[in-house]
C-alpha cells in the first residue's frame, strides 16, 4: 500500500515537511518524487508547500491505487484513470465520510494528469493517457480577458472531468453574523472577527505573533480609523498588509491582557518547563490554535447558529462589501481601481480570482449595504 513519508529537517535539495510516495516496499516512487519536487524546487515554476502537500496527496491516491490494482504507471490508459474517478463518483471519501465534491474529483484529476503530461514531456512516457474536448461556456462565465481568445465561448477541456456547476461566493447577512458570533468563544470569536475585517485566511490568521499588534494603536483611533498589519505568513509567502479596525485592535489586545496574559501564568505556575509560544492566538492548553482546530471550530459554530457556510465565508463577507463599499466611493473618487484595490488585500495573485466578486455584489445589493457598518466592527462589539 503506497504511502506518504515527510522529509522531517530538510536540506540543500530536499525541502523540510516535503511529502515523499513510497510504495508497499518502502521504496520512494521516483516519478512522483522528481516532479513534486520541481514543483517545490525550480525557479519560476516552485509552488508553496501546501499546494505540494496537497498535489503530493492526490498522486498518493493515485498510486495507491495504481498498487492496489497491480498496474504499472507507465501502462495506464484513459480507462484506468475514467476508474479512478468513478470511484470517487461513486462514494464518499475514507476521511470526511462525505461525497466527494465534482470540484474536488476534477481537482484531484487535474493533478494527476498534470502529472503525466510532465513525464511526457520529461521522456518517461510516449503518449498521454487523456485527450481535450471542445466544450461550450456560457458568455458569463468567460473570464473579462476572453476577448483574446479567438474562438469564443470555446475552451478545451480535460475529458475526464465531471460536470461542475459553478457556485459563487456569498456575502453573509448581518443577521447571520449576529448569530454565527453568538456561539464563538474566545479566541475563535475573535480570530473570526479578523476574518470579517481584513479578509484574513486560516493559515494566515494561525500565523499571527503577538508582537503584531501594536499596543499604542488607541493613539492612532482620531488619525486613522484602521491600522496597517504587515503579514508574514501568507499563502504563497508573499509577505503584505492587512488593514484592521482600532476597534478591532482593542479588543485583540484586551483579549492578550485578560485572556492570553493570565493563561500563560497559570499554565506556567502548573509546570515550569512551560514556555508560550509566539502565536497570538493560543487554545485551552496554551499551543497554538491550528487550522484544523479553527476549522472544526467554525464548523460547529455554523451548525449551531444554523446559517450555511464555512469560515471562509467570512473572507467572502470582506470581499465582497470591501468593493461594493469601494465602488461606491469610486463614484466621487474616479481615479481609484476598486477591484484592483481588493485584489491587494486579499492577496490574490490574479485579478482574475477577484474579478468573480464583481458578479456577486450585483445579486447581494441589498445585504451588502447593511453589512459595511457591520464589516467595521460596530455590530461585532455588540452581539
């Protein structure tokens, strides 16, 4: 049965955490190993470590079940990867216990057949075990640039993929968020309120320092109503800044003086080899608050309330007010770029990711104009 080791310190040539395949054997999948590790590694083409570990967990399913079929990688057809997919059609995941999305099937498809066209370009194989078919989108769909594309409303599509129906993002109502804040405690409460308000991701929101926030930010409240804060950690490590209420400021450094400060002595005084660590956010034990534990927790905050959505949702929310909220000031204010703007806050690498917002304020007018105050602290403080 394939497997995934992780590289534990890494090296000049081998990144740390970096996922390996092994087979039933133990023996490293070298394919796969050699094109992970271009993806981790080549200048110009290096990706960041959790889009490898998450290409590194698709090939390991393939592979697996490459193993478990007692087929050699290079002999695979269409059909055999057709399988592949239709066992996924077919039933739910081994981990969630939930159907696969068609999202997450084509994204597991994609990688793999990425994967093959790279050995078919590096010389491991003579020919590509899928084809492209012409496939007709609606004018709505098309990206703004599809101008450019001489056959419009044409696209060539991977064969193998499933019919996916396109869900835009929505923009939560200030009534749910009313009731999503009711049943978050600290810190996830708070950790959500960043979410909202700077349209921070999980990753980014676990990887906040304490030194990050300023504690003289209540002198800057008359001068300027936000407070830049420069992120570090970043999907895609690009470094940028975020831009935080004072109001949310406050709360963050009264929760590290009541809440963060007097965890710390008590865990302290229980056991002296305790040492806090940098993390702002910390959970009942004093570790850092981990993606997968804010995760859980937003999930069953969600159910709780009963309003529909992930915590990611709450990165929507900014999103989408922050441009309607832009736009409107665009009208006396011409020389701003409103959707430029937001890609920079939500540290976007395409305008293209952003660009999809611009068809959701139009269906969510009438929410979005009651959540700008909200967005900005006022109703939070309050629930």
């Amino acid at each position: 049965m394939a497997r995934i080791v992780r590289a534990v310190d890494g090296h000049a040539a081998i990144p740390a955490n970096f996922p390996i395949i092994v087979n039933d054997d133990m023996a490293i999948i070298e394919p796969a190993f050699a094109w992970l590790l271009m993806l981790a590694t080549v200048p110009g083409r290096s990706h960041s470590p959790e889009t490898v570990r998450t290409y590194g967990e698709h090939l390991h399913d393939w592979f697996d079940t490459l193993e478990q079929s007692q087929l050699e990688w290079r002999a695979v057809t269409e059909t055999e990867i057709a399988s592949w997919r239709n066992r996924m059609l077919g039933g739910p995941s081994p981990h969630t216990r939930r159907p696969y999305a068609h999202s997450t099937i084509n994204d597991r498809v994609r990688t793999v057949c990425r994967f093959y066209s790279w050995a078919h370009h590096a010389g491991w194989i003579d020919a590509l075990p899928f084809h492209f078919t012409d496939v007709r989108i609606s004018l709505g769909r098309q990206s703004f640039l599809g101008h450019v594309n001489p056959r419009p409303g044409i696209i060539a599509a991977n064969a193998l993929t499933v019919a996916q129906y396109e869900r835009l993002p929505r923009a939560l109502r200030v009534d749910q968020l009313r009731r999503l804040f009711a049943h978050l405690d600290a810190p996830y409460r708070l950790m959500g309120e960043w979410a909202l308000a700077t349209g921070m991701r999980r990753k980014e929101l676990c990887g906040l320092e304490g030194y990050q926030i300023p504690e003289t930010a209540h002198l800057e409240a008359d001068k300027h109503p936000l407070m830049g804060i420069g992120l570090v950690i970043t999907k895609g490590d690009q470094p940028r800044t975020v831009y935080a209420p004072i109001g949310l400021v406050d709360r963050t450094l009264r929760y590290i003086d009541e809440v963060r400060t007097p965890l710390i002595r008590r865990l302290r005084a229980r056991d002296s080899q305790y040492r806090a660590p940098a993390s702002l956010f910390l959970n009942r034990n004093g570790r850092p608050v981990t993606r997968q534990r804010l995760t859980a927790a937003m999930a069953a905050a969600f159910a709780a309330s009963g309003v529909e959505g992930t915590g990611h949702w709450l990165r929507h929310t900014f999103a989408m007010t922050m441009l309607a909220r832009l736009q409107q000031q665009a009208r006396d204010t011409p020389h701003i770029n409103p959707l430029k703007i937001v890609q920079m806050l939500l540290g976007h690498r395409s305008i293209q990711s952003t660009a999809i917002y611009l068809r959701c304020i139009d269906m969510y007018t009438s929410d979005l104009e009651e959540s700008i105050a909200y967005l900005y602290g006022v109703a939070i403080s309050d629930a």
